[in-house]
C-alpha cells in the first residue's frame, strides 16, 4: 500500500476562490439523493482550490479541487467535489481508496506570489493568476466535504489552521476544460493561506444505495 492511512496531515499553501452558481446548471454533477444549498434565489456557492502541500507533509504534491456545490443530506452540511488533480500518483490512490474521490493526475506550473496554471497531457484545465497579499490574520476552520465509494455516501471532516487573506485574481477555465460547465466566472472572493496545516479525516459511511459515482475514469 504506497500511501499512508488517514488522517493525512499536510503543511503548505493554498487559493481558494469562491463563486456564485446557478443550482440547475451543477444538478447534474451531484446525485439526486443530496440537496443543494441555496445562498441566494436559484445560485449556491462553488469553489476552486489550488494547493502545495511540501515538508512536514505524509505526502508531498499539489492539488486542484473543484467543488460546484454546497449540499445537505440529513442535516449534515458539506461540500461536494466534482473535479480533483494532483500530481502524485500516491496521493491519487489514496484519494480513491480511502475516500471515493476521483482523483486524476495532472500537470501543475506556478510561481508563488503571481499564477499557477494546471494541464492534463495537452489540455489546459484552468489557470489563476493572483496578487499578493497584504492584511492577514491566523485562523482555525473545520470544514467537511462530502464524496461516493461504490454506492455509499461518505463524509470527512478536515482541520485548518493557517494564515489567511484576501487578495485579487483572474481565473481562466477554457472550453475544453471537464468542468468549464459548470460556469464558475470570475470570483467574487478569493482567500490565500499561508503556513497552513491541514488534517484531513478518514470518512464515515452516512447513506448507502446510491448510483455508482459516474465521474470516475
């Protein structure tokens, strides 16, 4: 088994952009059984994050999740990743294996403080550009997300402690991109963590019986 078992611990760096959406425009990435959170008539909240986890990490590699929803199942409320890359075949296996998410290999190029661009083989799936930031302030979070493993539901909760601000930036999702459907525009908020160590938990199983999770390959 090359990858180490939950809870991961991992130190480093992350962008987080957050989006608007229309409801009806994601339904379709997201099974029927979960209920889609609405923060504003017919829009919920999508994310994009991009990571480095680096030294002191149980694996090193970066990281794309997208999430084009935040849902609710049984007054349990998370959010769903529809998308996610790394560059660590380890890390690929684990996430599959150990939470149900479908995880795929990509290519990540960045330069710290100004972009970051993430392609797969010849295909470019999206590219962030990015300015530093300036006022930061530490904070602790705790988040859950939601992901299928076979035809059970499963949630995982994960810790954040890290330094955060709010800077400016320009997301470019092309046509050919898997998830440029999903409409995510430019951000109205964008958050950059700094010194950040994030544990990620193994899942618990909270429904069983739904179909099989069709965005694996």
């Amino acid at each position: 088994m090359p990858y180490p078992q939950a809870p991961w611990t991992l130190q480093g760096y992350a962008i987080q952009t957050l989006h608007l959406v229309n409801i009806d425009q994601v339904r379709p990435l997201i099974p029927l059984e979960l209920e889609i959170i609405s923060v504003w008539p017919g829009k919920t909240l999508a994310s994009v994050y991009l990571s480095h986890y680096g030294l002191g990490s149980v694996l090193e590699y970066s990281e794309l999740i997208v999430v084009p929803a935040l849902i609710n199942y049984q007054r349990k409320i998370g959010a769903w990743i529809s998308h996610i890359y790394v560059d660590n075949a380890d890390s690929v296996a684990g996430g599959r294996e150990i939470w149900g998410l479908p995880k795929e290999l990509a290519k990540f190029t960045c330069e710290q403080g100004k972009y970051v661009t993430v392609h797969q083989e010849n295909r470019k799936l999206c590219s962030l550009r990015y300015d530093r930031q300036s006022l930061a302030w530490k904070q602790w979070l705790s988040v859950s997300a939601f992901s299928a493993k076979g035809t059970d539901l499963l949630i995982f909760p994960a810790e954040v402690e890290s330094v955060l601000g709010l800077i400016g930036s320009k997301l470019e999702i092309p046509a050919e991109s898997p998830f440029f459907g999903i409409g995510l525009g430019q951000p109205w908020l964008t958050v950059r963590c700094e010194q950040m160590s994030l544990q990620v938990d193994a899942p618990k199983v909270v429904g069983k019986g739904l179909p099989k999770n069709k965005l694996f390959k």
